[in-house]
C-alpha cells in the first residue's frame, strides 16, 4: 500500500507538469534511472529531460559519450559545485518553446539522495522572482518563477524504492544488519560491469572472470575472508563489499582514492531508534541522546549513518572543530549537509542530516 500510495503521489506530479526532469546520480547511472518512471512522463504526453547530477565525480568523456547515446535529452551538472546549471536552464528554455503553453511547469523528480532539493535550491536562490499557489494542487505547494513562462514545482517527487536488493544498493539499509547480503551484492556486481566494467579490476585488481560469483568469491580471496577449512566466507564477503559502495569508498570512476582519515563504525543502536521514530531534526536528536552522545568524545573518530526517506542521519565525533566533522561527513557518504548541531568541549561531536 505504500508504494502504491508513493506511486500515486508520483503520477500526480507528472499530471501537473509540462516538463519532467529525472534526477539521476552520475555515478551510478543504471542504478538511480527509473525506466517505469520514464515511461509514465512519455506516455503521459510529457518532455522528458535527464540530468545527471554530482557530474564533476565522473570523467568529461564518459559523460559527453552517454550523453551521445541517450535517446533522451541528457544534461550533466554538479549543483553542489555550481556547475551546469546554466546549460540546465538552456535546455529548459528548449523544450519549453515546442510547448504551446503560457505558462510551463517544470517538476524534479527521482530516488532520494540524488539532490533533486539542491538543485531546486540552487536554482531559486539565483533566480526565481515570485512564487504562485497551485490551484487543485496539493495544499501549501508552490511554483516558483523562473523566467518569465517557465515555473518549476518546489517540492520534488520522490520515486519510490520498489524492492530490498535496490534499498541496500542506495544506501537505504546497513549491510551489517542484512540477513542475506549475497544477492545484492551480485546485484550490484552485474550493474557494476554494465556501466563500467574497469572499475572492478580498478579496485580490486581482478581482471579476468566468468561471472559475478567469481567475482565476489576473489575479492573474498583477496581480503583474506576466508572461513575454517580454507573456503572463502561468501557473506561476509558480500557485506564488506556492499559497505564498501554505501560508504563511498568504492565508486565507478577512478582508482581508489585513499581516506585520509579512518572511523570506527557507531551508534548503531542510537540510530535505529531515530529510524524507528523517524527523528530528522538535529537538536531534537541532541535533546534525546546528548548525555549518550557524549561518552563517546574523544580522538577516536567514530560514524554512524542511516536512511530515513530520502533523507540520511549521520553522527561523528572525535573532532577538535566542528567544521571538521562537516567536512569529514560529506566526503565520506559524497552526500550535503543540509542541517547539523555540534556538540562537546574538548572533543567535538556532530549530528547532521544529508541529502
């Protein structure tokens, strides 16, 4: 009923819109299109436009070649950097002239964590002039003007996530808490070799395989996550590898990039329970657990994380200024801090929520 219910919610932002922008991660281009989605917006009637945000993590030639083969119209960007959202705008003005409309409407929409809130963020910050109710729209939703016929939704659409495998994958689910951690680990093995099969040999030095179960079988090997009696402990395998991708420390693109910090892996408990109560406040957060929260400062660094919607909680502390945390939390999960409270004397905390 959920899904249905988020689905729904979904058609109704496409029904409102002229233009559908699909927000996609660059870096995981298979992983973070929805093709139900796609054919919803085209057999709807209505344009279709992809952007691929988080751009400046991926190479400029694969880029200008997907943008090459796409049957669809494709924009790289990076909100978070600034960059491309003038090409962006360029596009829309495009598609909106073969609209016999006064008044266009522009609605985001994709997984959560793609930064479909950046960028609007970005792009009313710099340019909207007014806002305007919607009529027979959701109660409390707004266009923003944009120029002077383009209007974009405020509030994006959130596809949802239809099945566990895809919730692990994006980071919605810890891979230490999964029961079976193996078929979504091959899942992310195939997507891995369809996009960009050199990444595996990139990170792990593997360059010859059948199949996806040889691959995770030898980076087993190489870890040295071996079981009594010499086999290679499968599971075990898969869960460092899954956390490997939700972490950020493995990605499509590049060698490895060495962390130049290290964390113990915390807060588990405290985490759940926000999950459970869906917290996604930061001093509400605080005002719960901050006695707890404080037993753990010191020079340790410690992290914990965890998805609730579209959003991601994150706590860390072992820092003697909070800028530093910040910082430390965004380059390790490669998501942006929207909201944070610190916390501590000596020896700093942080809890934040990401996007």
């Amino acid at each position: 009923m959920k899904q249905k219910k988020a689905w729904a919610i979904v058609k109704e932002v496409i029904n409102e819109a002229d233009i559908v922008v699909e927000v996609v991660d660059a870096r995981d281009p298979i992983g973070t299109r929805n093709r139900k989605l796609e054919r919803m917006v085209l057999e709807s009637g209505k344009k279709l436009l992809l952007v691929m945000n988080k751009a400046d993590l991926v190479p400029k030639d694969w880029a200008e070649e997907y943008k090459r083969k796409s049957e669809i119209p494709v924009v790289f960007i990076s909100a978070r950097e600034r960059k491309g959202t003038g090409i962006f705008r360029k596009e829309l003005k495009k598609l909106a002239k073969e609209i016999d409309k006064e008044k266009v409407k522009v609605a985001l929409i994709g997984y959560p964590n793609v930064g479909k809130s950046t960028i609007i963020n970005v792009l009313k910050g710099k340019h909207a002039v007014g806002t305007a109710p919607i009529p027979g729209y959701t109660k409390g939703k707004q266009l923003i003007r944009l120029t002077k016929r383009i209007w974009l939704l405020d509030t994006p659409g959130v596809v949802p996530i239809d099945d566990f495998d895809e919730l692990v994958i994006k980071g919605g689910f810890p891979a230490d808490k999964i029961r079976d951690p193996v078929k979504p680990a091959l899942k992310l093995i195939k997507r891995i070799l369809e996009t960009r099969k050199e990444a595996i040999t990139e990170k792990f030095g593997i360059e010859k395989f059948e199949n996806e179960e040889e691959i995770l079988e030898e980076i087993g090997k190489r870890r040295g996550l071996i079981k009594a009696g010499g086999e290679v402990d499968i599971e075990e395998t898969a869960r460092w590898f899954l956390r490997e991708w939700q972490t950020g420390r493995f990605t499509l693109f590049g060698k490895e990039e060495k962390r130049e910090e290290e964390y113990l892996p915390s807060f588990h408990d405290i985490l759940e329970y926000i999950k459970k109560e869906k917290i996604t406040e930061p001093r509400m957060i605080l005002w719960k657990f901050g006695k707890k929260l404080e037993e753990y400062l010191g020079s340790e660094k410690r992290l914990g994380t965890i998805q609730i919607d579209e959003f991601t909680v994150a706590i860390a502390t072992g820092f003697k200024k909070c800028p530093n945390a910040l910082k430390f939390i965004e380059k390790v999960t490669g998501k942006t801090v929207i909201s944070a409270e610190c916390f501590g004397k000596k020896w700093k905390g942080i809890v934040a929520i990401l996007e």
